[in-house]
C-alpha cells in the first residue's frame, strides 16, 4: 500500500487515518500488508528504525540517492506486524510540511511525488527479484501515487518484471487531482506521446490522478454515494468522463474508524471516559471544553466543527448564519486549519462573540478528540464529502451530527424522521440544499429536539452503538484484492 499520509508518521486529513487503520484490519485478517510512505522530518515512534535499502532514481539532471526505513508497527490480534517502510530523500522529504508552507503548495510537488512513484516501484522490484516476496496487489491512495500504476502499465517494458502486480487506485478527494505545468511533463520521465488527452493531459496540464484513474486496473472510492456523485458534471470536478469511461464502474467503499483510537470508554486524551450506558463522564469532557475554549459555562447546546478550512467543508455556509446562530442560546466550538480567508473570517466573529464562540486555528488531534467528546452536535455542511470520518468519530462520541446530505455522509448517518425515530434507528440530522438557510433550519430542528431527552438520549444511543469498524469494509477490499489477483 503506497500513500503520502498515514497516521502515526504523517496527517493532513482523513486519509492518513484510513490508510493505516485499513492495513492494520488487513493485517488482522492475516494478510502481509507493507505500507509505502515518504519519509518527512519528525516521523518519531516508538519502534525500532532500520536502514533496509539504498538505490538511485535519475530526475531529468539529478541523482537522487534514496535511502528506505523500515519499521514494524505492532498490530494487536495479528500474527504479522505492519511493515512501513519509509521512502527517504532528504532534499524532497525533509521539510517543515507535508504539501505546503505558509499556505503555499512546495512548487516541486511533481518532483516530490515522481520521485516517491518510482522508488515505491523500485522497492517493489527489490522485495519480488532480491528478496524473493510475491506482491499480488499495489493499492495506491490518491493522485501522490497514482504515477506507479501509469509506470507499470504504460512502459510495460521498463517494468517488465512487476507486470504481474495488479494496481488499485482509490480516489480520497476529487478535489485533489495533482496539476501541473506542461512544461513540467518532462519531470515523470514518461514519453511525450503520454501528454495527450487518453493519457496525462487535462485542459493543457498534466493531470495525475487522470493518469492513476485510466491506467489503474481498478478504480474505488471511499462511499458507494460518492462512487456515483462523482460521475456527474456537479461532483466530478472535470474528470467525470474519464471516471465514466471505465467500462467496469467506480467501486465504492465506505471507511471504517479505528475503534481503539476512538474509543470515548477508553480514550486518554479525554478528562473522562464514559459509554453509551453511563455518559456522566460526557458532561464533564462538556465542561472542559467550554473551559478549554473559553467560553460561558452555560447549560447550552454545544456544537463541534472540526475539519480543514475549505470551500468543501461548507465553513462558508456557517459563516453565513453566524449571527442568526448567536441569537440562539448554543454555542459553538472551532478546530481547523487551512484556507488562510477563512481563518481570518472565524477570527473576526470569535472576537466578536467570545463567550459563545471558541476557534482553535491549526491541527491538534487530541483536540480533535475532545471537541467530538465535548460537544453535543457536530456540524459538516460540506458541499462534497467522499466520506467523512468526523462525523463516524462523532457517532461513536455521542455527538449528534447535522450533516448535508453527500457522499459517505448520507450513507453514514441515519436522518431524523418520523419513521427513524419510532424505529430507533436515526443518529443525526440531514440537509439537502448547500446554503446556509437550509443548514440553518437543520440546526433549529436538531435544538427543538435536543430538548426532548428520550428522543435525544435515543438518538446518541443508536449512533453509540452503530458497528463502524473496519472489518466490513476491510473484507470488502480483501474481495477486490482477490479478484483481481485471479484475472
Ligand atoms: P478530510 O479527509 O476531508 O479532511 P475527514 O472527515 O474524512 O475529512 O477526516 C478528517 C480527519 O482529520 C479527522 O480525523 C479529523 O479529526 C482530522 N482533523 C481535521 N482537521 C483537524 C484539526 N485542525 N486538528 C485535528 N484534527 C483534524
């Protein structure tokens, strides 16, 4: 498995939690799993850290002298740990971010990822001829590693020798495809005939994923909504016609969480633990949020919203009705980084309503953990969500999720009805339209009812005690794998 984040060495996002939670479940279930990762600055853990291989890779004029780390993360219940291996060059690697500083993406992003593409391929050649490990399966993660299935699949005979190794590509974030420059094109090192419309070549650049998605032997997503969003003109964020031109579909599977990491009985980030059977302890993390935050100790509603501050995540809409909110008695909790407009937009009304509005501007995962502990609803209006993990956080916290109806968040939260409520079956609140009015009406119906205990109390139960897990989900790539394994 090659991805640019995994959680505990790297982490922008969703993906870095996904990645390693899927190859842990994998292991469990008793597969080799070997995780191809770059290796950034400050990647410390616990394990023992050793220097397994050292090989060149020629970039247009340089040598890079790439040097791979191997570590072997513990994995409970396996008879086999997780092999990571960490891909090192130092010049690339080695910086204070992962795709940016100071809001800014490092202007050599396709030297950084080329490279990682073909040292992932060069690793893989050493583990199969060197060391004699069959590798059945490549799965890659988003546009960072999707050049590795243009490499093997289009220069077949440079890579003669891994021809067998079928290829995987999910798709985390259409939004994010690795553009570049034209006159980059020569970076890759693939021949020029690649620069064309049935290959690399979008609108005039060069477009990774769209090479990952039409040389991959297998495309996924992470919803099965998505799966279908995506090959329309409103979600495919331009690549729909590549994404429908695969003649055997788009899979779609929806993410687990790691159940131990999240886990609010057992989580040690939290000043208390509690379960769906005893949530006296989810007051108290209630009030040390308010604390942490600042805010009134008041007996309010509090909403959590913890995410990257972008246009996907729909801050805008929220922003919209944050005076119509204010007028409400709530409060509401903000952990994010990202799109430097935004930050400054939130800054403004926190400084304007203090006692009710709490910002944490940056990434804090342990923060993270206790805005989902502490908070009674978690907002995500985003306005596209491949599939979301704070609001399957948020379920498992008790905190109610308001979420527009997208992607993996419609198929992950059960909506509040007359017919989900009799059933016990709902755990949140759905909108439809992205705009702020119907975001707005959905937080007022969520208040009314937050004030009916036993339906409230019925509601965080159901989503306490929904089976978010990876094991499902993991057998269903494990199906995928051997599929394409036999063909
Ligand atoms: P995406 O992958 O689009 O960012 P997800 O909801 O799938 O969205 O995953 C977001 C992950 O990143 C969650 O684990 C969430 O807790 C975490 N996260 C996002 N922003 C922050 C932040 N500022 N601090 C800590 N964790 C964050």
């Amino acid at each position: 498995m090659a991805a640019s984040e995994a959680v505990p060495y790297a982490k922008t996002g969703g993906l870095a939690d996904v990645v390693t939670a899927l190859a842990m479940e994998l292991s469990r279930l008793g597969h080799r799993v070997t995780l191809l990762l770059p290796g950034y600055r400050g990647q410390t853990t616990q394990c023992v850290r050793r220097e397994v291989m050292r090989f060149s890779i020629v970039m247009m004029e340089t040598k890079a002298e790439v040097t791979v780390d191997e570590e072997l993360l513990p994995v409970t219940e396996a008879s086999h740990p997780l092999r990571v291996f960490l891909i090192r060059y130092d010049p690339y690697f080695d910086r204070p971010g992962i795709y940016q500083q100071d809001h800014h993406d490092y202007p050599d992003n396709l030297d950084r990822f080329t490279l990682f593409c073909r040292a992932v391929l060069h690793v893989l050649r050493t583990l199969t001829e060197v060391q004699g490990e069959a590798v059945d399966v490549l799965h890659l993660h988003d546009w960072q590693t999707a050049l590795c299935s243009v490499y093997l699949r289009a220069l077949p005979g440079q890579y003669k020798d891994l021809q067998s190794i079928k290829t995987l590509l999910t798709v985390h974030n259409l939004g994010y495809q690795g553009i570049f420059a034209a006159e980059e094109f020569g970076k890759t090192g693939l021949p020029p005939s690649l620069f064309s419309s049935s290959a690399l070549e979008y609108y005039g650049s060069i477009n990774c994923l769209k090479g990952g998605i039409i040389f991959a032997d297998v495309v996924s997503t992470v919803s099965p909504t998505y799966a279908k969003e995506i090959i329309t003109p409103e979600y495919g964020c331009g690549l729909e016609g590549v994404l429908s031109g695969r003649l055997d579909g788009i899979l779609g599977i929806t993410n687990g969480i790691d159940t131990k990491v999240w886990d609010p009985a057992q989580d040690s980030y939290l000043p208390a633990r509690y379960t769906a059977e005893n949530l006296a302890g989810k007051q108290v993390c209630k009030r040390a949020l308010q604390e942490e935050f600042g805010l009134l100790k008041r007996e309010v509603p509090v909403l959590g919203v913890v995410g990257r501050l972008t246009f996907q995540k729909g801050f805008d809409l929220l922003l919209e009705i944050i005076a119509e909110l204010m007028s409400l008695d709530l409060q509401i909790v903000f952990l994010g980084s990202g799109d430097y407009e935004l930050e400054q937009q939130l800054r403004a009304v926190q400084a304007e309503c203090a006692e009710n509005i709490g910002l944490h501007i940056g990434f804090d995962e342990r923060l993270a953990h206790r805005v989902e502990a502490g908070a009674d609803m978690l907002l995500m209006p985003s306005r596209y969500e491949p599939c979301g993990l704070s609001q399957l956080y948020s379920l498992r916290y008790g905190t109610v999720p308001i979420v527009r109806r997208t992607g993996g968040l419609a198929d992950t939260v059960v909506p509040f009805r007359p017919s989900t409520v009799q059933s016990k079956s709902a755990t949140g609140f759905w909108f439809t339209e992205a705009s702020p009015d119907a975001l707005l009406s959905m937080i007022m119906l969520a208040l009314c009812v937050h004030k009916e205990h036993e339906t409230w109390n019925a509601i965080m139960e159901a989503g306490m005690n929904k089976d978010l897990s990876w094991r499902r989900s993991a057998r269903q790539y494990v199906e995928i794998y051997q599929a394409m394994a036999e063909k």
